[in-house]
C-alpha cells in the first residue's frame, strides 16, 4: 500500500469536517438554551472548549478504534504507526494536535508531503503514524 496523496487527505478533510460541523452545531444548543435563545459567543472560553474536545474525540476515537474516520473510510484510508498498527488513542491525539499545526501556516504541514521524500505530513511525522492509501479490493 501508498501513503495517500494530498488530494485524497484533502477529500476526507472536507469530509469529515462536515460532519465534525454537524456535532458542533449540535453541541451549540445547548449553550443557546442556557442563554435563553441568544447567540453564542464565539470567544467564550467553555464554549471553544466543548468544541475543541468535540473535534478531537471525534478524531482521536475513530483513528484509534477504527484506524479511520468516516471521511477516510469513503477515501479508502487508515491511519497506521509504522508496524501497519492502529495507533493508540494517545499517538492519535498527539496525531490531532499536530494536525492543527500542520494547517495553521496555510496549511503548509499538508503541502509539506508534496515535497517529503514519504510524501509524509507534519502530523505524520510528529505522530509517528501515517494515512495509507488502500486501493478496491483490500
């Protein structure tokens, strides 16, 4: 198998942030009840809380149950520590924090594979893990 090319992460990216956006917008009710139907602040420190946790357990559950998310999964991707192995739900929330890394600079841990002799990411190789690209039939 091939690590998987930036297109195919980019794909399962907007994948699974419909879906992350989807839990957020969930998570939010919550907080609008609580402020009897006005907006949330978007700077409140509980509220960037809950949706950050809200990220990473999404991220962090999947890679490290299942080896992929719902977005990988439609890409036919799996994370994977070097022996081929799901990696822990630590090593996949090492794998998310570096990931918010890797797109902070406009993304440039994403573009850094195009030029990484592994075509490895920033979060890749912090994380010790990489996204395998599985082609029909395995």
């Amino acid at each position: 198998m091939q690590n998987a090319g930036l297109g195919r992460r980019l794909g399962a990216a907007l994948y699974d942030g419909l879906l992350v956006f989807a839990l957020m917008s969930l998570a939010t009710l919550p907080f609008i009840a609580v402020r009897g139907a006005q907006p949330v602040e978007a700077g409140a420190l509980g509220y960037r809380i809950t949706m950050l946790a809200i990220a990473w357990l999404f991220f962090a559950i999947y890679w490290s149950r299942y080896g992929r998310t719902l977005g990988s999964q439609a890409w036919r991707m799996r994370v994977e520590t070097a022996d081929g192995k799901r990696p822990t739900f630590g090593r996949a929330s090492v794998r998310f924090l570096a990931a918010i890394l890797s797109w902070l600079p406009f993304g440039l841990g994403f573009w850094w594979q195009l030029w990484d002799g592994d075509r490895l990411t920033w979060h890749d190789r912090l994380s010790g893990t990489r996204l395998r690209y599985y082609p029909k039939g395995n």
